[in-house]
C-alpha cells in the first residue's frame, strides 16, 4: 500500500505521501514562502496541502491566479477532486463582467487569472479582506507591469489575514530580478531543493539532453549572402567613422553600441551622425533576418518581414526604403515560393519518426518561435505515416496568423492527451504549464537564451517516465550562442536564489507544527504525519552517510520502477474531457 496523506479537508487517498512536500507546506503555512522546485516534482501538490490547512484554520476563502486560461482549467481539474467538503470555481475573461461579481462570493476557493482579478479589484467588484491565501501559480511573472506583480501588491493592501505562496521552477537569472517577485509578492522565506536532493531525487524520472547540431542549406546560405555582404559594407564605414568600435563578428551587442554612440555624435553636432543612425538601423534589421534566415528558415524569416511591413514603424522612411531595397523585394518574392528547406525540419521529422517507431503511443512537443514556422511543421509532419501533429499558439490573432481561443487550446490539449494527436507544435504559450505525463521527448527548435523559456520548455518531458530533451543548433550561427547563454543563466538564477534566500526577512523557523493535523495513511493505521518527516529525513541521513563512507564509483543511471513517477493525485491536463 502507498502512503496516503489524511487531512480533514482533503479527500482520502488523494494524495501520496512525500515528506519533501510536507516540508514545504510546512514553511509555507509559517510565513509567505516562495517554492523553487524543479518542474514535475509537485508544487501543485504542496499548495493543495496548503489550501487545505488554510481552509481548516481561518474562516477566509483562498484566491488561485495561473497566468493563462489553460493552465486556471488546469487547477481547477486538479483542485476539485482533492478538496473535501468545498467545490472549487474558475474565473476568467471568458465570464461576462455582468455575472463575476456574483460568482466571487461563491466558493471559498477560486482560481482566476491574475488580469480578471486585478480588473475586478479596480472596478470596486472584488475585495479582498477575507482572502486568507494568495497562490501564485508561475510566480517568476510577478514584475513590471505584469497583472500578477499588481494582484500581490493589491492582496498585502486589502487582506486582512494575507498569507502567499508562490511557486516556480525558474524564477529568473538575475538577483534583481528574484528580488522584485518576492518584494511585489510579500515573500519572506524561499524554499529551495535542487533536484540532486535526496529526498527528491527518488522521485524524478530520468531526463537526458542531447544536442544536435545541423548544416544550414546551400539555398538558405545563398538567400543569406547578399544580406551579409550588405550588412558588413554598412559595418566596415561606421567602423572607419570610429562608430562600431567592437572587436570579431557583427553582433547585436556591437550594433547597439555603435547606434549610442552614433546618437551621442548628434547632440555633439556632427553632421554625418544622422546618417550613421540611418544606416545601423538597417544593419540591425539585417542582423535579425540573417538569423532568422540561418538558424530558423523560411518561414521564420517570411514572417519577420511581414512583421516589418505591418508593425507600428512600417510607416517610416527607413523601413519603407529597406522593405523596397531590391535585395529585399527580391528576398520577399524567393521565400514567397520556397518550401521550408531548413535542415532542422528534416532532423524533426528524422527524430519523430524514430521515436514513433520505438514507442508508437509516445508523444512528442516541439517548441518553435514563430507561428509560421509552427505551422510549416506542422505541414512538414503531416506528411509522415503515423505521426498526427496538431498546432498549439497563443489567443491572439496578427500578421494574418489565426490565433486559438481558450477553448481551442484547451481541446487541442485534450486531443493530445487521448492520442488523437501523437506531435504538439508548440509556440512559447506552450512553455508553462502542459501537464502531460506520457510526453517523453521535447524537440527544442531553437535554443532561446531565456533561462526560464529553457527550464519550463525541458519541464515539459520527464514526467511519468523517462524524458529526453533534443535542442537542436544550426552551425556558425547564434543558435550556438544562444545556447552557451542560457546554459550560463542557468547556474546565475541558482546563485541568485540563493543570494536573495539569505537577505530577505525571515520570521520564525519551520518546525512542522503546523503539520499538527496532517496524518499519514498506512497498513498499520494512521501515524502523525510530523513523525513521518522525522522517520524520513533519519533515512536519508543514514544513507547520505553511509555513501559518504564507501568507495567512489561510477553509476549507471537506473531506470525508475512505475511506482516512483508522480503520485497518485498528482495530476494536470490528463484530466481534461473526464467528466
């Protein structure tokens, strides 16, 4: 019999007993704690323990804000048949404003998006002085502007009991960046296990990363040359005029530098540096459709014009006399007839193939950048026998790209679920959030340098069984930078945490008191569920020691046996279209 966890307001056997997370709820029930832990380990999980207690020990009710509509049906799938007693609600933009008000009072637990929410409270329609806890879902939005920062700061204004847990796999690189979720969001302890924890490490299916670097075409390389040769030719006399001043490759950085240079030439009054401006702004337009062009495709690059042509600067002088230069007008009229021939869509259909023909119930998620991109594979993959690829984009419609509706979203989900679809061509909306377990590979398009885009795109796999992760890199392009960044990023955020961890304001020390009622399930009967934590942590103790004592040998790494993948309870989008 698995351990379950009992508590007067959870369902029986909904949960199995893990003692990390009680450990987590505990320090998250002492005081407002932020939960850094890896994707798939069960953060959901620790804020249903959460929600619960703080159902039982204070007459309040508790607000769940999740980033997109998705993920707040996501929640609410998960919630409802966890809770005992209470019957979980969703509000988002999808509910008229007319009715909302109404539904506000109607449930002691309700899940929203951080925008309805933030709406609501503006308009007078939401108060939330008996709101006893925030749950952050996706908590490294919480800055800027983002509605999630603004939900956190109103909650600490208006609650008269606030309590906040937030949870993150990747809550940013930066030690400011870290610094402001947990300042926007009240946050006074973090809560931090890598994954390499003992107590965790059982727990994680395997996951391996494997790159696979690509040759462009010669077609792709030869639409590339001129831009190339115009870019340098631009480059060369702005070097000359002492304007781009950096060392090696044409880069973004370089290109940068030499328009704020060029810019402080004009408030000195010298008269050429108007034209230094103009002629950078088309180096820098270069740089970014030579990328796109090496290490996207066409597609990509098709769309980045179009972008051009229709955004907010389409209007201006500089961009009307690039867009109507001939090797650009040239450029538009090649791609427009061109196929994707990028080597990259041959090495996804390659892997896919592969893997389907390992493991025909696998699925499979490749992330891309660009809608047009997104939607050249999918075509691309359509073609093959046995592979059932189904597009997965964001709510907004532009540059002649058709967006999902929620609904929409949520059924193509579903649809890979059930294995109607077996391929999930995904844009960044993709990234946060997709519960399924059966995925078991990831095809990273692109490398992004985004340390958090990187953690919750590979979070994607690994989470019922073994995961593979495949990024795959165009040579001699900034596909190979891209990736040395964020794998850099990586160990900054985990610095940063850390350095944030010890500076922000502690109170009392978790102690498992607040596990009082808790109790665990076994064949013998119920035991305190704070003995449990004790018992679990002496285990480890004693087999972190007496690793420590033995020889130093090489691991093959195991393959974990079915009853260690997520727990009974622990589940997400494979509960879409249960009824």
């Amino acid at each position: 019999m698995q351990l379950r966890i009992r508590h007067p307001k959870l369902s029986s056997d909904a949960i199995e007993a893990r003692a990390y997370q009680l450990e987590a709820a505990d320090e998250a029930l002492t005081g407002s704690t932020m939960l850094v832990l890896p994707t798939a380990a069960g953060k959901t999980v620790v804020a249903w323990m959460v929600i619960a207690e703080r159902l039982e020990s204070t007459t309040g009710w508790v607000l769940l804000v999740a980033p997109t509509v998705a993920l707040v049906e996501q929640h609410l799938r998960g919630l409802s048949p966890t809770l005992e007693s209470v019957e979980p609600i969703s509000i988002t933009g999808q509910n008229p404003v007319s009715k909302r008000p109404k539904l506000w009072g109607s449930s002691r637990v309700i899940v929203a998006t951080p925008q309805v929410v933030r709406n609501d409270i503006v308009k007078g329609t939401l108060d939330l002085t008996e709101c006893s806890l925030l749950i952050v879902d996706e908590a490294h939005h919480s800055t800027g502007e983002h509605a999630m920062a603004q939900v956190g700061e109103m909650y600490h204004s208006q609650s008269s009991n606030p309590l906040v847990f937030a949870t993150t796999a990747s809550p940013g690189s930066r030690k400011d960046q870290v610094r402001e979720v947990c300042t926007r969001l009240g946050i006074e302890r973090i809560h931090l296990r890598p994954s390499d924890d003992p107590m965790l490490a059982k727990h994680l299916a395997g996951l391996e990363l494997q790159e696979i670097r690509v040759t462009v075409p010669s077609q792709i390389r030869e639409l590339a040359e001129p831009l190339i040769l115009w870019q340098r030719g631009i480059v060369d006399r702005q070097r000359r005029l002492g304007r781009y001043v950096m060392p090696g490759t044409i880069s973004h950085a370089g290109l940068s530098n030499a328009m704020e240079r060029s810019q402080t030439a004009i408030s000195r009054g010298e008269s050429n540096a108007y034209q230094s401006v103009s002629q950078i702004a088309t180096a820098m337009r270069l740089h970014h459709l030579i990328n796109h062009l090496l290490s996207q495709g066409c597609a990509a690059s098709r769309e980045f014009l179009l972008r051009l042509s229709s955004g907010d600067r389409s209007t201006t002088k500089s961009t009307r006399g690039f867009l109507r230069d001939p090797r650009i007008s040239g450029l538009i009229r090649s791609l427009d007839e061109m196929r994707e021939v990028h080597s990259k869509v041959g090495a996804v259909r390659r892997l896919i193939r592969e893997r389907l023909r390992r493991d025909s119930e696998s699925r499979v998620i490749v992330f891309a950048t660009f809608r047009d991109t997104v939607s050249a594979l999918e075509l691309a993959l359509s073609e093959l026998e046995g592979v059932r690829p189904v597009r997965f984009v964001g709510q907004s419609s532009r540059d002649g790209s058709e967006g999902l509706t929620a609904k929409q979203q949520v059924e193509r989900l579903d649809e890979f679920r059930e294995g109607s679809a077996n391929v999930l061509v995904a844009t960044s909306v993709g990234e946060e959030g997709l519960d399924i377990p059966s995925a078991d590979l990831v095809i990273f398009y692109e490398p992004v340098t985004s340390e958090i885009r990187t953690i919750q795109r590979r979070g994607r796999t690994g989470r019922h069984r073994e995961g593979e992760v495949v990024v795959l890199i165009a040579e001699e392009t900034r596909d190979e930078g891209a990736w040395a960044a964020a794998e850099r990023r990586e160990e900054y955020m985990r610095r940063a945490v850390h350095r944030v961890r010890r500076e922000i304001i502690r109170g009392p020390p978790a102690n498992l008191s607040n596990l009082s009622r808790f109790e665990i399930q076994t064949d013998e009967g119920n035991i305190p569920a704070i003995d449990f934590v004790i018992s679990q942590r002496e285990v480890h103790r004693l087999e972190i020691s007496e690793s420590d004592d033995g020889d130093v040998k090489d691991r093959e790494q195991s393959v974990l046996p079915p009853d260690t993948y997520r727990a009974v309870g622990q589940t997400g989008l494979e509960q879409f279209g249960d009824d």
